[in-house]
C-alpha cells in the first residue's frame, strides 16, 4: 500500500498538477507529503509521532482534496494502465517499473480483450473501430479476407518494434492495427 501511495503521489505530480510540475513545484511537493510522513516513523514519543502523524495526513488529505495529489491502489493503476495501452507514451515510472516480482509493480499490460461497438471503412480495406472499453483503433493494412462488424469480440497485443496485432474472435489470422484515440 505504501508503494501505491508513494506512485499515487508521483502520478498526481506529474499529471495531476501540471504547471506546478512544470517548474519542480510538483515533484518536490509530493517529495515533500512523503518524506513528512516517513519522518513521523522516526519520532519515539507516542504523544509527538501522532501530533506528527495528523499533521502529515491533514497536508496529504489537503493536497487530494486540491487536486494537486492522486492516490491509486493496484486495481487503479490496472485500469488506468489498460486505458492508456496502445498509446506511445514516454516511460515516466508513473505505474511502476512493471517488474512483477514478489508483488513489486506491475507488469505492463501486453493485450487487451474488449467488444467492437463501431465499424467504419477507411478505405483501402482498414477500418476504424471503436471498441466497448472506449478506444478507437484503425487497422494499418488492407485485407480482402478481413470484415469486423459490431458486438464481435476482438483481441489487441503487442506485437514487435511497437506494433499491435488486431485479431477478431473465432480467427487465427490478425491485422497491424493503431490506436488512435
């Protein structure tokens, strides 16, 4: 919970407020909410490290209230990482390292199953789909054999040099596809 506290900080510095982290305000602030509540452990009276304690809670509950932090657990770092697959992000440590070993990180997402709910033609034989969890994708290569309709299940992974492979149920045959929105 610690660790997801600590990403939740760092996330909320980076996206949450971003002016502040534009100029370092951000960062050093969530710097800040974390290192005083790690310097409340060290006190040894009980009396002062709860006075201490309050006081480190009261400016974290503050700076969510403000916006200017978001705490996530893993089940919000999961979503928000599904929501963000197939986008080309720079690596800014925001949900971890995607180590998974002995429950530190987690492991980025390799595919997504979701539900077609729009069907365009692009022409050319690509397409424009738009799925149940809210994404949009357009298949990159024309295919005569390839015709996704609506409420048909379909399968995006990862494939190599920052591809994605579009594979609809019932197939064993899948097409380049990116997201676009």
């Amino acid at each position: 919970m610690r660790g997801a506290l600590i990403l939740g900080i760092t996330l909320a510095a980076v996206a949450g407020a971003p002016a502040a982290a534009q100029d370092g305000r951000g960062e050093a602030r969530a710097d800040g909410l974390a290192g005083a509540l790690a310097a409340c452990r060290a006190i040894g009276g009980d009396t002062e490290r709860l006075a201490c304690f309050d006081k480190a809670a009261a400016a974290l509950l503050t700076a969510k209230d403000d916006g200017q932090v978001v705490i996530l657990d893993r089940e919000g770092m999961r979503r928000a990482k599904r929501r963000v697959f197939g986008f080309q992000l720079p690596r800014l440590g925001l949900f971890g390292d995607g180590k998974d070993d002995e429950g530190k990180g987690e492991p980025e997402v390799k595919e997504i199953d979701s539900t077609i709910t729009r069907v365009v033609s692009a022409g050319g034989g690509t397409y424009i789909l738009g799925l149940a969890d809210g994404s949009t994708w357009q298949t990159t290569e024309g295919r005569t054999n390839f015709v996704p309709r609506r409420d048909e299940a379909v399968k995006i992974e990862v494939g190599i040099l920052g591809s994605y492979n579009l594979k609809v149920a019932g197939s064993n045959r899948s097409v380049k596809a990116k997201r676009v929105r």
